[in-house]
C-alpha cells in the first residue's frame, strides 16, 4: 500500500489520562482523540494493546496473547452504562498518582470490579447460549477463533500452580484431548469470565475507533514479530514454533553480537516457518485479521525478522551461538495480499542493513523509519538526519524505546551537540523539541511522527521505556490539562505549512 503524506503523533494507552490510576478506553481517550482532531493530524500510534504480564514488567511487548486485549484498559464508567456496575461501586476510587501507573494497585482496584460486571452479566444470561445478535458475545465468540484457546489458557494460569504452562503436567502441557475436555468443564466458569472480559474490550474498542473516525484520526497499531513463550498462542499453536515432543522450545530469538556488544536472548519462541508455509500462513493471517480490526495501519516490529532471523539454541545463554536462518519473505506477504488485500504496513527496520530487506520493503510499498536520534550529525548525508529522508519512510523524532527528544538533546555533547545546531540552523536558545519536529515535518519522509512527550518538551523522565531496564518502564502518563487548544493549534499550523 502507498501511503499519502500525512503526520501523527504516538502516545500508548495507558499513558492517556484517566481517573482510575491508568489511561483506558473512555474519556481520557475521548479528549485525546478531540485534541488530535483540532490538531488535524492524521494517525494516532500505539503500543500493542493485549494483556501485559507482572512477570513480563508490564510491557506491551511481552504479552500472554497476540490476539486479546488488555483487560486493564477496560473502562469501568462503561460498564456502569452498562448496568453491570454501579456507579457507588467505584468508589472511593484510590489515590492513584496521576503521572505514572502503579499496575499492582491498578490491578487490585480493576480487576474485582470486572469480576463482579461478570458475576452479573452472567446472572442476567443464566448459562443461556442463545443467538444474541451481531454484537453479543455469543457472536463473538463465533467470529474470534482464537478466544476459546485464549480463554481456557487464562483459566488454567489462574489455577495452576506453575509459574507457565511449559511446566505444567504432561497431558496439559502437550494438549492432550481429554485432559483439555476435564479442564473446559472444571473451569467453565473462569473461561466465561476471560470470554466476558474479551467481548467487552471489544466492544469499547470498537467505540474509540468509531470516535477516531468521527476526528479523522486513524490508528497505527505494533506487531511484535515475535510472541511471549508463555502465551496462548504457543500453547494452543504449538506446531507453529520450533518445539521438541514435550512443546518446549528448540530454538530462541535474538539477535547476534555486534562491534561494542554481546548481542541479545530475547528467550521468544521461533517460528517453524516450514510448517506455517505447508498452512497458507493461516495463524499469521488471522493474527493480522485481528489486528486490522483493531487498527487501520500496522507496524511490523523487527522486519528483518521476517527476512531472516537468529535463532539461538534454547539450552544456550551467549547470544553468539545463534545463527542465521531464512525467513518467508515475500511468500507469507503474498500470502497476506490474497487473503487480505494491500495491507497498510510500516516496516520498523532499525539496527540492520540488508538489501533483500530493501527490496521487500520497495516490492510490497512499506515504508520503513528514520529517527533522528540515531544520526551522526557531523556526517554529510547521514541517512537519518531528516533533510535526507526519502519519500518512502516514517520519519519519528523518538520512538517507544528511544529516549524523549530533549532527554537525548541534552545528553548530547561537544561536536555532535556543535553539528546538531548547525544542520537544524538553531543556536540551542529556543525550545529544542520544537525545532526537531519542524525538521521531520519538513523533510521528505511520507509520514512525520512525534510523541506526546517531544510536543510537551519532557525530558528522560518521561520517557516510556528504556530497553535493557525492568523498572520504571511502561509508567509514564500524561496530565489532560497538558493537551491544549493552544498546543493543538501549533500541531495544525505546522501540518498545514508542511504536509497538507
């Protein structure tokens, strides 16, 4: 898909504000979506949306599902109109700060209220499977095939003792058919509330795309390239990844050692590309079915990945023992044309140079991203300061994993710092944020994308995650009173002046 010139600003979820301690999917992501649209920018990026795990430090990026969304961004007031809860219930509402997420009382606070929405949904429904219409969740059921997985691997992690299911007895772990059929009946109860919880996400999903649309505001979703060991989607699909007879993995992903570092274990999964090839790709295109529900436009993360990927021997440590191996390239994307059409992809490709990397890129339309942050400033043409962007890019001023603009402007120092003033014609008095962004806006990139925190001009402190680290990460969020009219005014003039 060819992307026209437009301009967007990224901010996740749970970083909106809100009243109960973590932005969710009611006001405070209305009058977000209000203040993009007095902006008039075009696309509001995220995070991935599904569930985080406290073991996973509650990152985006680590999640027990590839499908399902986030329970903790369920908007209670919703369920009030729902008539499920009562408007009482809620309070008092804690003394949640209102400048980070604290996720255990967040989840202390949260998730009894939706269990009890539950308890009387499910009162109100008295175990009756009737046909409930389009937007029951007797349909959803029907047209979200990942659910029933979803929902019992919900069930057991609640009940088990393990820590993840690659430790759970036998029968369960390799999904014997009776020890599945004993489970659905003892848990029946606990599926229906993870099915309760997906169904309402759904819906109130729904309705902030609606609202998007109503603004004008379409939405970039992220697809993490690789998914959580300790997940329903390695669980249920377990012929899709690379695992022995006892569904533990073979291999993991990562990536290999560079000058200056040791390379990375991420610990995921990988694929059995062979086998999802001899499938149609069938999991891969219902993963992006979903997704494309969810979101108008997708970022692919690791696009290399796609290409090939390092595999590294699960009993093994040092990222150096890995290897390289072939990924689908352009057979799982022809794949995704015929079943889905064009699909709107961006195509994160940091970190590596590869040609045929390139060359899928160009054959399928995805741009690729530039980011400022990783310039060399004192060198001529270097790909990404933004008066050398080409057309088919994403130009960012900082990313999820990057530090906040102002945060890296003032860790830069001496000649970069010297070069940086020169190349953006500034002399470092004014406010600095301001100055790069108007370079993305003006360069040639096909979208220019900024973070609420580089409009606000914050520094490190506010930045969403810092990788390598496990505290700290995924908490900041931002004051609504900080999204002015004022501020949106000075985002509509700048894409007037450059984009549109």
């Amino acid at each position: 898909m060819r992307f026209d010139r437009s301009d967007g600003v990224f901010c996740h979820v749970t970083s909106l504000p809100g009243t109960h301690g973590i932005g969710d999917l009611g006001d405070g992501t209305e009058a977000f979506l209000s203040f993009l649209g007095d902006a008039g920018v075009d696309y509001w990026q995220i995070c991935p949306i599904g569930p985080t795990m406290e073991s996973g430090a509650e990152s985006p990026y680590q999640s027990p599902s590839a499908f399902a969304g986030n329970p903790l961004l369920i908007d209670l007031d919703g369920l009030v109109d729902d008539g499920w809860l009562d408007e009482t219930e809620l309070e008092p509402v804690p003394d949640f700060p209102t400048d980070r997420v604290d996720y255990p009382a967040v989840r202390e606070y949260k998730l009894p209220l939706l269990r009890t929405a539950f308890e009387r949904f499910d009162a109100e429904r008295d175990g009756s499977v009737a046909d409930d219409g389009d937007g029951g969740i007797d349909a959803f059921r029907e047209r979200e095939p990942w659910l029933a997985g979803y929902a019992l691997f919900r069930a057991l992690s609640a009940a088990r003792p393990e820590g993840r299911w690659v430790d759970w007895p036998e029968p369960l772990r390799t999904r014997d058919q009776d020890a599945l059929d004993a489970a659905r009946e003892q848990h029946a109860e606990e599926i229906r509330f993870a099915e309760f919880v997906q169904w309402t996400f759904d819906r109130q999903w729904a309705d902030v795309r609606a609202t998007a649309a109503e603004e004008g505001v379409s939405i970039v979703g992220d697809v993490p390239i690789y998914v959580a060991l300790d997940s329903a989607d390695v669980w249920t699909n377990p012929e899709a990844f690379r695992l022995d007879d006892g569904n533990r993995p073979t291999a993991v992903a990562g990536v290999p050692p560079n000058p200056g570092d040791d390379g990375q274990r991420w610990g995921n999964p990988v694929y059995d590309w062979e086998w999802l090839a001899e499938t149609d790709y069938d999991w891969w295109i219902e993963r992006f079915r979903r997704l494309f529900d969810l979101a108008d436009v997708a970022r692919l993360d690791h696009f290399l990945g796609f290409v090939r990927y390092w595999a590294i021997p699960a009993d093994v440590d040092d990222p150096a023992a890995g290897e390289w191996h072939e990924g689908p390239g352009r057979d799982l994307f022809e794949a995704v044309e015929r079943e889905l059409g064009e699909a709107p992809f961006i195509a994160e490709d940091l970190g590596f140079a590869d040609a045929r990397m390139d060359d899928l890129m160009a054959e399928f339309g995805f741009p690729s991203m530039r980011v400022p942050q990783y310039a060399n400033w004192c060198e001529g043409g270097n790909p990404y300061q933004p008066m050398h962007y080409p057309e088919d890019v994403v130009g960012y001023t900082s990313t999820h994993d990057t530090d906040t603009w102002v945060g890296y402007y003032e860790d830069l120092a001496g000649e970069q710092r010297d070069c940086l003033h020169y190349n953006l014609g500034v002399d470092g008095g004014g406010a600095i944020e301001w100055e790069i962004i108007e370079d993305v806006w003006s360069s040639e990139a096909v979208l220019a994308m900024t973070t609420v925190q580089d409009l606000l001009g914050l520094g490190s402190e506010a930045r969403f995650n810092e990788p390598g680290t496990v505290e700290g990460n995924w908490e900041w969020r931002v004051d609504g009173d900080a999204l002015s009219d004022d501020l949106a005014g000075r985002l509509r003039e700048l894409g007037a002046f450059h984009v549109r």
